[in-house]
C-alpha cells in the first residue's frame, strides 16, 4: 500500500510540476497571473493554456491602452479609480481594430468572459446585470451545419497523402471521437485482438471527464495495425561523427505508453494538443488540394469541413440508423441508458451498424452483403418449410374434419333406425 502512495504522490507532484513549468513559460512576471491560471490548470491544463492566450492579449491592450500593467488595472479598479465596464468596451474595441473586424462573434465573447472571470478572481465584483447593460456583445448566429455524407469521408480518405493522416481521418470518421480525445489515444489504450476491437479513452482527456470504450470497426482495426507496423518500422539514420557520415539502422521502440498519432517520442510525453495543430494543418492542405477548402460565410478563419465533422458524420449516421440513444452514448455524451447496459449488448448493435461505418473496404462490405443475403436465404427457406408445415396441418385437420362429419351422419343414422 505504501509504494502505491508513493507512486501516487509521485504523479500527483510531477503533474503539479509539470503545471506550473507550462504556466511559467507563458506568464512570467505577473505573479497573479500565474496564481489564477495555475487554479484553472488544476481542473484543465488545456483550458489553462487557451486563457494564457487570451491573457496576453489583455495584456497587450493594458499596455496601449493605459500604459500599464494588469496588476496595476486591478488596483486602481479596486479603490474605484477604473470602472471594469469602461474597460470591458474598450477592450472589445481594440480585439475588432487589431483583427480588421475578423474576428468572431463567438470568439470575442471568449476573450471578454475569461477577462471577466479574472477580474473575478481578482476579487472585483462584476454585476451580471451591469455586465448585459453596459457590455455589448455582438450576437452569435447559430449556423445549421450539415454532416457530411459518406461519399464526401470516402473522398477525403482516398485523398489523403501519408499514412498518419488517413488513419487518424478513418478513426474519427468510424468512432465518433472529438479530435483530441483521438490524439490522447495510447498504444496501451488499445486493443487489436478483441471483438469487435476496442480502444479505451481517457477520462481527463474528454468533455465530460468520463472513461469510456469505443468499439472500432474491422476496417479501422486493419488500418491501424499498418499505421503501427509503418510508425516503428526500421529504418536508415544517417548522422555525423568525427567529421564522417555514418549510417546505421534503428527500429524504434515500442512502448505502451506511446501516443498512437505521435510521430516522435521522447523522455517527455508529448501534448496532444501539440499533435492537433501538426495533424491540422495537414488536414487543412488535403481541404484545399480538394478543392473543399471552403471558409464559413462571416467567419475567414473557420472552414465549412472541420475535423469535428466526422464526429457529426457518426452521430447522423447512427441516428438514422434508428439507434439515437445508441449514438448519444457512442460519441461520449452523457445520459444514454447504455452507459448502464452489458457489453455484450452494446457490441450486438454495433455489428449492425458497422457496415455504414465502412468506407474504403469493399471486400469486407461485400462480405457482409453476402453473409445477409445468406442469412435471407435461409429465412425464406424456412418460412417455406414453415408454410409447408402449415399447409400440411390444414390438410390433416381438413381430413380430421371430414372424418368427424361422416362419423356424426352415421351415428344420427344409427340412432334413427334405433327409434323405429
């Protein structure tokens, strides 16, 4: 029991650590700074690090704007020389002239909340009916957006240009998964030789800090082994020493806790969120060698194809399907009755849906076509020994019937010649 304390309190401190180096690297002067994100970084690292952005812009426009530090902002909004409303504007002001006026309406509602929530932190008291008088957003428009069909994930996979790239599209596509939640995926999370194949994912890595199990489909499975066996392949290195180019061979470990879609391991994990951007950007240059690069109309920095698309591509899928509630817990959402079911259960549904989560391997589409079609067979076949059954019972019963006719007419005969 000790050692799994220590070990515990290990993690616990190293995390901790890890924490606050990341904090540092992005806020260090301002010790209140570091103190709020550090507390949001203990509920969400990622989350601590979008603030930190949005933080040194704050930053940037207290500098401009009043020529001082966010610290010495807070001071004076303390003892009522600075009214947070007042700046609050100001600050939306100046997000729209250093953008042009590109910038979303979602996205400066992001800026101004987490400025909000320092200065609450802070302890500066916002009034939230203040806030909705003297504080003027621009709405956000809620767009209808449309999931893409099959035709459209078929296209892109097939347009895909390395290995990486088409897997990691084929696993969102076939799982259903947000993009960071499939880049957290470890070797160790995996499992290959199970089935239907499944993989586990992270609870502190999801929306809803909540583990879970994915099945993935045969085509995803096969994909993923040539993704494993290309990733630690062996190959040639050639590096200087002593002046002289030498070349050797190396294969590369494997280590169960590799991450499935990193390229380079090191002695420090690598970030998920670090991968999203690489694997982004490749995903964006496929878009436009497609000629689907298209942008979202009021928004230049958003495309209409996002790597959440095929997460909506899933969901639509398997709803139509007639499995919604399946689909809710498929993606991870919370309050699906199947959260509670058996496996077994939740496996015999995914069978089913399996064949419209397959895109590129028609082998195995027509195998299944072949295994229903037998399956039909089968069942004609028996419905016809069924209704032969049938027929043959009316028949006796039709005999019996005539039988018991002749039977009654014999009898009411014999009776009659007995009263005479």
């Amino acid at each position: 029991m000790k050692s799994i304390s220590a070990s515990t309190s290990a993690r616990t401190s190293q995390r901790s650590l890890t924490t606050k180096n990341k904090i540092s690297t992005i806020i260090d002067d301002d010790s209140l700074l570091s103190r709020y994100l550090t507390s949001v970084a203990i509920g969400n690292e990622s989350t601590a690090q979008k603030y930190s952005e949005r933080l040194k812009k704050f930053r940037m426009f207290a500098s401009d704007q009043y020529g001082l530090g966010i610290e010495e902002i807070v001071t004076k909004m303390k003892i009522g020389k600075m009214d947070p409303y007042d700046v609050f504007s100001k600050y939306i002001l100046y997000l729209k002239q250093r953008t042009n006026n590109n910038i979303s309406p979602n996205s400066l509602k992001n800026y101004i909340i987490t400025i909000k929530n320092f200065l609450e932190y802070s302890d500066i008291d916002i009034s939230p009916r203040k806030f909705k008088l003297k504080v003027r957003l621009p709405k956000i428009v809620r767009k209808n957006k449309e999931a893409l069909s099959k035709e459209d994930v078929v296209d892109i996979l097939n347009a895909c240009s390395d290995v990486r790239l088409k897997t990691y599209v084929m696993f969102l596509a076939a799982g259903g998964f947000r993009a960071v939640e499939a880049l957290s995926v470890r070797i160790k999370d995996l499992n290959l030789e199970s089935k239907p194949a499944q993989v586990f994912v992270r609870g502190e890595y999801t929306k809803t800090k909540a583990d879970r199990v994915v099945f993935l489909t045969e085509e995803v499975t096969q994909q993923l082994k040539s993704w494993l066996s290309y990733k630690y392949r062996k190959r040639r290195v050639c590096y200087d020493q002593d002046g002289k180019i030498v070349t050797e061979y190396r294969t590369p470990s494997k280590e169960g806790m590799d991450l499935l879609f990193a390229v380079y391991q090191t002695k420090r994990m690598p970030n998920p969120d670090g991968i999203y951007d690489d694997i982004a950007k490749s995903f964006a240059k496929t878009l436009d060698r497609m000629g689907k690069g298209e942008r979202e109309d009021g928004n230049q920095n958003r495309r209409q194809i996002t790597l959440h698309s095929f997460r909506r591509f899933v969901k639509t899928t398997i709803s139509d399907l007639g499995y919604f509630d399946f689909s809710e817990y498929f993606i991870g959402h919370i309050g699906s009755t199947y959260w509670r079911k058996k496996d077994s259960e939740k496996a015999e549904i995914f069978k089913k849906i399996e064949p419209y989560l397959t895109f590129l391997n028609v082998h195995q589409l027509e195998r299944q076509g072949a295994d229903i079609q037998s399956k039909i067979e089968e069942l004609e076949e028996l419905n016809q020994s069924s209704r032969e059954r049938d027929k043959m019972k009316d028949d006796a019963i039709a005999h019996l019937s005539d039988q018991l006719v002749a039977l009654t007419v014999r009898l009411q005969e014999i009776e009659g010649r007995q009263q005479r």
